[in-house]
C-alpha cells in the first residue's frame, strides 16, 4: 500500500511536544509575559517594582541652622524687649494707683496694696475724644506739678536704664500721670454754688452715685457744702478741646477745681490725655472692670 508523504509531515500550527514537564510556547505573536519584564498578567493590573533598592540614596531637606544659646538668648531678649516696648507705647501700659484720690473706684494709699489699671491708649483714635464719666490717665499741666519729685536718678548710666525699663513698663515713667475722672467737656459750663444740689453742668446735676459716701474730710460750709462735697466752685465754661476732671473721693482729690486760677481755669487739654482706664488687673482680688459712667443723663 502506497503511502502518502504528506500524512507525516508535520502541521506547523500544531503544538510541538515539549521534554521534562516544560511548558509550552505560546503560540507565535503572543509571546508570554516573564517574570520583571514589566508587562501584566491577566488579572493582575498595571506592573509595579516593587523591589526598589533601599541603598538608593535619599533626597535630604535642607537642615535649620542653628546657634548656640549664648547667641540665641540675646536675640530673643532684644526681640522681647522690642515688642513690649511697641505695646506698651502705642496699645496702653499698667500704672499704679499711689493715692485715696479715686476711692472707691480705684483703691490707694501708703502702705496697702494699691491697685495696678491697665490703661487703653487706643480707646481715643479715629477722632474719639473723652465723654463725660470716663476714667482718664493724664499728664498734668505745670500749675499741677508743683509736687511732683523725678523718680530718676542724677546718674546718666542708671537713669539710662530707668528710661529702658520704663519703655518696656517695668518702671514707672518719668511723668506727673494722674488719674481722674471727665465732668465736663469744651463748651459745657460746670458750676457747684451755694444752694446747688450738687456738681453741675448746663444747669443739671450730674450722677454722683459713685463717688466716696460718707465724705471723707469734713467741708467748712462757709466756703463750700456737703452737696458739692467740697468747695464752691464756678460757673466755669470748658474751652474746646479740654477737659474738667474730679476725682471721685471729692473731698480727698486735688483736681481741677484747685486749678481754676490757671492759664486754662483748672481744664485738661484733651492731648494731654493718655488713654482710658480699662480695668483693675491687680491685687487679683480687685480684678474687674472700671466703670464709666453716663453721668449727664
């Protein structure tokens, strides 16, 4: 029987046969994917290396410079220095009440625990001025600094250091800063004459539920009464532009009305102010508030 030779000659589509358990190849154009070549497999999404060297070398930062303490401490001291100094002459400062002058709302005398206010120095900006029942540090004319003693000393180096710590506010400054309270403003006219009810101005009494109660000096009432708790005093009118203080211890307060034979009648010029007082901040158990009150209603 004749064969025929094309039986036995392979089929090149046919899967060849492979030795030893090996796999066979792919068929041609569709070559399989081999381990770390980079390409998926069926199922196993995007290819990742995930066998990076960790001997790679790393990006660095930059690193903070750094300085020994030595350095570092006088700069943070001047920097301190500055920012307590830019506060204290612009935002307010703390000053010490020294006398009975504002009792009850303010506490002070020789040898107790005065009270320490913080003053507000921004309160007046933006065409503000004082009104009526503010509480006001201010800087007295010459005719009211008769009394007042420098507390700095004759010492160029120590006074240097005085001004430095009054700029930063550890140290009073150099100044005849009193404290009281507004009665009247420019153009009003204020007045206690004999049979008037009390303070007055435009011919109304003003409040005086917060002054000290009972007086605490007695008035001679040949020359004063008990309802102007103290002298007599006026018609005054207040210049533009200035103020009529009282303290609110009226019998024990040298304030406007033992000025009124000066330049300007015992009046403020509003500059002179320097700032409002906001609050009692020490001893902690006088901490509040400082009332300023509507006293012309």
């Amino acid at each position: 029987m004749t064969t025929d030779p094309k039986k036995h000659q392979p089929n090149p589509d046919a899967a060849a046969p492979y030795a030893g358990g090996a796999e066979p190849q792919q068929a041609a154009g569709h070559a399989a994917p081999q381990p770390g070549d980079g390409r998926a497999r069926a199922g196993e999404g995007t290819a990742t290396d995930e066998h990076k060297d960790s001997s790679a070398p790393q990006a660095k930062g930059k690193e903070k410079k750094t300085y020994p303490w030595w350095v570092e401490m006088p700069i943070i001291l001047v920097a301190t220095m500055l920012i307590l100094g830019m506060f204290n002459i612009f935002v307010g400062r703390l000053y010490l009440i020294p006398s009975e002058s504002m009792e009850p709302t303010l506490h002070g005398c020789e040898g107790c625990t005065n009270d320490r206010i913080f003053v507000n120095k921004l309160a007046y900006l933006g065409g503000k001025e004082p009104q009526p029942g503010d509480v006001v540090v201010f800087v007295g004319e010459d005719s009211w600094n008769t009394t007042y003693v420098s507390q700095r000393s004759d010492n160029g180096l120590i006074k240097g250091l005085q001004n430095a710590g009054s700029m930063i506010g550890i140290i009073a400054p150099d100044e005849n800063a009193l404290v009281k309270r507004v009665i009247a403003t420019g153009g009003q006219t204020v007045q206690c004459r004999p049979g008037d009810p009390g303070v007055m101005v435009d011919g109304k009494k003003v409040d005086d539920s917060y002054t000290m109660s009972p007086l605490v000096n007695p008035v001679d009432p040949t020359t004063g009464s008990d309802a102007c708790q103290g002298e007599y005093f006026g018609p005054i009118t207040v210049p533009d532009d200035h103020l009529w203080l009282m303290g609110d211890n009226r019998t024990n307060s040298l304030d406007s009305r033992g000025h009124v034979g000066d330049e300007h009648q015992g009046t403020i010029p509003v500059e002179n102010v320097v700032g409002k007082v906001s609050a009692r901040v020490l001893p902690l158990d006088r901490i509040g508030g400082v009332a300023h009150l509507d006293i012309q209603q």
